[in-house]
C-alpha cells in the first residue's frame, strides 16, 4: 500500500486510488454528527445548486456556510455544536460548505471517497485496511482548499502514522491545535457561529465507528453513505 498526502483543492484534483479528503474544522465532523442522528447528507459544492436541490426535494434541511458564516436562509451553519442534539431521522439534508464539499467535487479521479476528521479517524483507518488498495490520498483541504490548515495537515499525517504503524500522540495534538490560527473563531466570542463547544467536539477522536462514503447521486453533489469500515457500495 502506497499513502500519499495531499493539500487543499488542487491535491484533491490529484488524488488517485481510495481517497479520503480531510477537513476537521469542521464539515466533516459536522457531517458525522448528522449521519450519526439518521440524517442522509447530499453534500453539494456550489450554493446555488444547494438551494435548487433542496427546493427540489420536499423537506429537505439547508445547512452550510461560507468563510465560516452560515448561509443567509439556511436552516443551520456548518457546526457540530449546533447539530450534536439533534434528530435528523429520515430527514434530507443538503449540506455545502467552503472546502469539504468543494474537495469531493474536487477529486473526480479518486476510485473510491470517504470523508475524514479525527471523530472517526480510526474507522477511516480500519477501513483503508479492510480495502486494502494500492494507493490511498490523503487529502488535507486546509482554508478554503487554498491555504493549508494544521488541523487537517495533522490528521493526515495522523492517519498515515496509524497506516504504516508509526507511532501517534493525540495527546500533544490535542493541547497544541487550539492555539493555530485556524481556531481562533472558536474563542472569539464575537463568532457565535463558531462556538468554544466546536473545537472540543472536532477534537473527539473516535467518537464514531463508521465512515462516510462519498456517492455520487444523480440528484447533484454526492450522496454521503455511512457505513461500517471496509463496506463497499
């Protein structure tokens, strides 16, 4: 098994093999707090397909955000605070954000996807294993899909140490990354959209033992499956 990482939108355009495309803070840990509550997620890259999908599917749930500001009209921002007590049973919700989804649109040459953050990095792990492929790409968005991110740097290379059996400390990691500056909206009181309660959620390592796989649909955007680790469609 060859593991590659990856940064932002152009590595996501470069991912080859199954691919898990990384964004912590915070789509795809929001995204997990959703599946986890029953919700089946269309996660879609542009705003205007968002709107036009969920017009078309009654019931359907807005949710997502740019530069971290939710959506004006949207039901809910991109935050697993906001989302963790929350019953999304048999609900639709169609979710895009500012590099998550825009990173699956992304990375159109990858034959297989799944979602990654640290709630469900081990499930990410067990799965590339189950697998077993040739090449896995690890893809860490960063801002935007343009500037690299420690948290996703860090959980791409957490990842690929648990791949390879190198040793990993969660520990340092999790007293050092409140302090980058990518996670500084969680302390600013101002950005009640990004609450102090986001940061301690994204830093729950293994919280969930599935793994979001990223479907195509033939309703837009992709279809995120939660599966148990090394399940194909």
């Amino acid at each position: 098994m060859n593991v590659f990482i990856t940064y932002g939108l152009e590595g996501a355009r470069e991912a080859r093999g199954l691919t898990v495309v990384i964004d912590v803070f915070r789509a795809f840990t929001t995204a997990c707090f959703v599946a986890a509550s029953g919700g089946e997620i269309l996660a879609v890259a542009g705003e205007d397909d968002a709107r036009a999908l969920a017009k078309s599917l009654p019931g359907a749930v807005l949710m997502g955000e740019r530069d971290c500001i939710p959506l004006p009209g949207f039901d809910y921002g991109n935050s697993p605070a906001l989302v963790e007590n929350e019953d999304f049973g048999g609900r639709r919700v169609v979710f895009t954000t500012s590099a998550g989804t825009q990173g699956l649109a992304a990375a159109a040459s990858a034959d297989g996807i799944v979602t990654g953050s640290f709630v469900n990095a081990r499930a990410v792990v067990e799965h590339i294993r189950a697998r077993g492929p040739e090449i896995v790409t690890l893809v860490a968005l960063g801002e935007a899909g343009l500037l690299p991110s420690p948290e996703d740097s860090m959980c791409a290379i957490y990842i690929k140490n648990e791949l390879d059996g190198f040793p990993n400390s969660f520990k340092t990691l999790a007293n050092y990354l409140p302090t980058v500056p990518s996670a500084a909206k969680f302390h600013d009181p101002a950005k009640d959209y990004a609450p102090p309660r986001d940061l301690e959620l994204c830093l729950d390592l293994d919280r969930f033992d599935f793994v979001l796989r990223a479907e195509p649909d033939p309703r837009g955007g992709f279809l995120l499956v939660r599966s148990a680790p090394g399940a194909s469609a």
